[in-house]
C-alpha cells in the first residue's frame, strides 16, 4: 500500500454507537426527505415503494453487509480495498468509479442542500407566513431560477462540507448529530401526524400505502432500485470507506439491517408527512424535484408555532445533508490521500471545488439563459439518473460480484462469524443472494430499461 496511512494510525469507532450514527449519518439525508417522496409522486405512490421494499431486502441489505466485508477486512479505502476484495489491480477500477460517482453526487447535492438552506433563512424572514399553495410553489421556482441565491448557498455549503473534512472533526459533529438527528426524527413525527390530520389525508395514505399495479413498468423499477443505492449510500464505496474503520466487534449484518431499518423509517415519515398534505393541498404528487420545497411550508402554516418549527426543521434537513456530504467527499479525499499519495489536506480541497464546479451548472440548469440553458434542469437531471439509476447499481453490481465470486469466501466467513459455512442456513442463503439473485436481479432490471425485452 502506497498511501500514508496504514492500518494502525488509520483509528476505529469506539463505539457501537458511533458507528451506526456515521453509516446512517450518510444513508439519512436529502436522499429521505427530498428524493424519496419526489420519486414516489412520480412512479406511481403505494407501487414504487413496494418494489422499494423489496429491493431494499433482496439487494440492498445484502449489498450493504458485502460493502462492510471489504471495507472492514481491509481497513482501506475503496479502490485499496476492491484491489484486495478481487486480488487484482482491475478491482481497483470499481473503486475508482465510485470516486468519480462521489463528485458527481456532491455536485447535485451541493445544489438541492443549498436549497434547504435558504429555506432556513426564508423561514427565519417568516416569509411563507399567510401564503396560498400556488404562492409559495412560486416563490420556489423564482429562487432557482434567480440563480445569485442558489449559487451563493451551494457554495456555502460546499465550504462548510470542506471545512469539516479538513480539520478532521468529524467525530466531533457525531457528538452533535447523536442529538440532532433524534431531533430530526420527532419532527418529523409531529409533521406527520399534522399532515394526516388534514381535511382529505386519507387520499395521500392511499397514495403511498396502496399500491396501483397499472403503474409498474421498468422505468418505475429502475427509479425505485437507483434510490435504494442512493438512499443507503451504497455502490460507490462510501460503506466500504465508512466499515474500514470499524473495529472487529461489531456484527456486520446487524449493522446493515439497523442503518437500513432507520433509512426506510426516515423515508416513509416523509412520505406520510409529505403526501396527504400534497393532497389536502390539490398539489400533483408528480411536481418533481421541487415537491418537498413547496409542500413542507405549506404544512408548517398549518402548525401552531409553524415558523419556529420551519426553521429548526430545515436547520435539521441542513445537518441530515452535511452528515451524507461529508461521507461522499471523505470517499473523495481517502482514495486521493492513500492511493494518489496526495496529502489529507490537499485532497479535501481540490476534491470539494472540482465538484463544486460541476455543481454551479447544475444550480444554473434551473436558470433559464438565452442560448445557454432552457431552464429545465436537463443537466441535474443527467447527473441525478446518471449516478443513482447507472453509476452506483452498477458499482454495485461489480462489488456483489467481486465479493460472490473472486473474494476469498473464508474472509467472508470470518468477517460475519460464521463457523460451520457447510450447514449454516444464513450464511448459505446470503451466498446465494450475492452470487445469483442480485446480480441477476441488477443486469435484468439493467436490460429491460433499456427495452430489451420488449
Ligand atoms: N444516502 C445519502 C442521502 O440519502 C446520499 C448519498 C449517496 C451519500 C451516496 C453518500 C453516497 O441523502
């Protein structure tokens, strides 16, 4: 290994806790409460959170388990770690992929958590106090496509994201986020509970809760399985970045099962919090990207107290997109301090601008600009379905195959404790997934959004 650090100064987790609080400060962000009801509004509701689920157990957890296998039986980073995982330097390219994906990610989700924190400010100026619906949707697409105000948080953002890797101190905002994120958590819970006590909630719990079968086809199938990799950060090394520094005590499968229980109840609050007021509003649960920002203050209006709420809500959403941030660009800056033999300090910056300026045309895809720019996010949406629907399914892909077929199976075995592999059900079963089901289940969903069974 070229890098500077090596296994011993590398440092673990110290505890259960904290572990569990970084994978899932990763999986829980914009990914829950922004993308998962815009995505469900526009596939169809009660059937794309079906086929969620069930992707969600058939390939997401286990995909999980065998990204914590890597990560944490080679305590590197991701291309280190895949060049391991496979016993030769081509594993490495999966890893760098997922680099490239990471840029990619934080160039977007700079965009959409700059959003959220001029939602902080607007709510702050009391500004959606006494609205209608068709008011406060508007005030959203005049701040996007203002472009100034959009570019200025994005950059704020980013900044703040860099300046935590940089000087290290992400344990020190776990510290805050063990708190903040329960916090999070309740709000969205009275949220919730607001927005089903609404006059006509019952139509939004429909829409979410029961499945409308007509409207399943393959695209709805590649959405839902591109957000399950969004949603639980997986494909693209940051849980295998994440469980290089776990310590061996910790029970892998558990782990996956737990960050990934969170994710989901996180996901469906904000679907149940979201939806029956998108229909006690006769909002269009389709809206897009947008739903969540003109949806949420809508709900808070109808809240005692709604404008303290709006701002400690959207300060939350703003730590919940730091906590995911922070994980997309430590998989930048790992890959960059240990395999490119750049320093920690160098690779945080020159890894968080790059992204930053994909992201300015990202921000400005929303800014329609004589000859430049329609205004339709054609570019956002190129680089949201380039990397959760393409880039990291098939990330994820390569790492199920590398861990089902190349990797040595008694590393397997050792880093789930398993002791007799001949008779142990679990352990066969889980075999089974990663060298059958999921990546068949992938290359097929794979082949037909691309037609190729019609
Ligand atoms: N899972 C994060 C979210 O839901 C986004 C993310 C994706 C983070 C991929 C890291 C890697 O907001």
């Amino acid at each position: 290994m070229k890098g500077k650090v090596n296994k011993t100064t590398r440092g673990s987790f110290a505890t259960t806790f904290g572990i569990i609080a970084a994978a899932a400060g990763s999986a829980i962000g914009l990914g829950n409460i922004w993308k998962f009801p815009y995505e469900a509004g526009q596939n169809g509701g009660g059937a794309f959170l079906l086929i969620y689920l069930v992707i969600l157990i058939a390939i997401g957890i286990p995909i999980m388990m065998a990204e914590f296998i890597v990560g944490r039986s080679s305590h590197k980073n991701p291309v280190g770690a895949l060049k391991e995982a496979s016993r030769s330097a081509t594993g490495g390219i999966v890893g760098i992929m997922g680099v490239i994906a990471a840029f990619l990610i934080l160039a977007f989700y700079s965009t959409v958590a700059g959003w959220t924190m001029h939602y902080v400010y607007l709510s702050v100026k009391n500004v959606f106090a006494g609205l209608s619906p068709e008011e406060i949707n508007l005030v959203f697409k005049q701040f996007i496509a203002g472009g100034y105000a959009p570019l200025f948080w994005q950059a704020v953002f980013m900044i703040i994201t860099v300046g935590i890797v940089l000087l290290g101190v992400e344990k020190g905002i776990e510290r805050y986020t063990k708190f903040l994120m329960p916090l999070l958590f309740l709000f969205l819970l009275i949220l919730c509970v607001r927005s089903v006590t609404l006059p006509n909630s019952i139509q939004g719990l429909k829409f979410l809760f029961v499945p409308n079968f007509t409207a399943i086809n393959t695209q709805v199938i590649l959405n839902a399985l591109g957000q399950v990799f969004f949603s639980l950060s997986l494909g693209m090394g940051t849980m295998i970045t994440y469980s290089s520094y776990f310590s061996d005590k910790e029970n892998l499968t558990k782990t996956a099962i737990q960050v990934s229980v969170l994710d989901t109840i996180v996901a469906l609050l904000a679907g149940i919090a979201i939806f029956p007021a998108v229909f006690a509003m006769g909002l269009n649960p389709a809206e897009g990207t947008g739903l969540v920002f003109g949806v949420l203050p809508q709900v808070f209006n109808a809240l005692p107290g709604g404008q303290i709420f709006a701002v400690l809500f959207f300060f939350l959403l703003v730590i919940a997109a730091l906590t995911s941030s922070i994980s997309l660009l430590e998989v930048i800056t790992a890959y960059s301090c240990e395999e490119l033999n750049i320093t920690r300090k160098a690779s945080t910056l020159w890894g968080g601008l790059l992204s930053l300026a994909v992201g300015v045309f990202v921000t400005l895809s929303f800014v329609p600009i004589e000859g430049l720019s329609s205004g339709n996010a054609i570019f956002f949406d190129f680089l949201d379905n380039l990397t959760s629907n393409i880039m990291l399914p098939l990330g994820g892909l390569l790492i199920v195959i590398i861990v089902g077929w190349i990797m040595d199976p008694k590393i397997i075995e050792n880093q789930l404790r398993v002791e007799n592999p001949e008779t142990n059900i679990f352990y066969k079963t889980y075999r089974l997934i990663i060298r059958y089901l999921a990546p068949i289940a992938i290359f097929m969903i794979f082949l037909s959004s691309i037609g190729f069974f019609k």
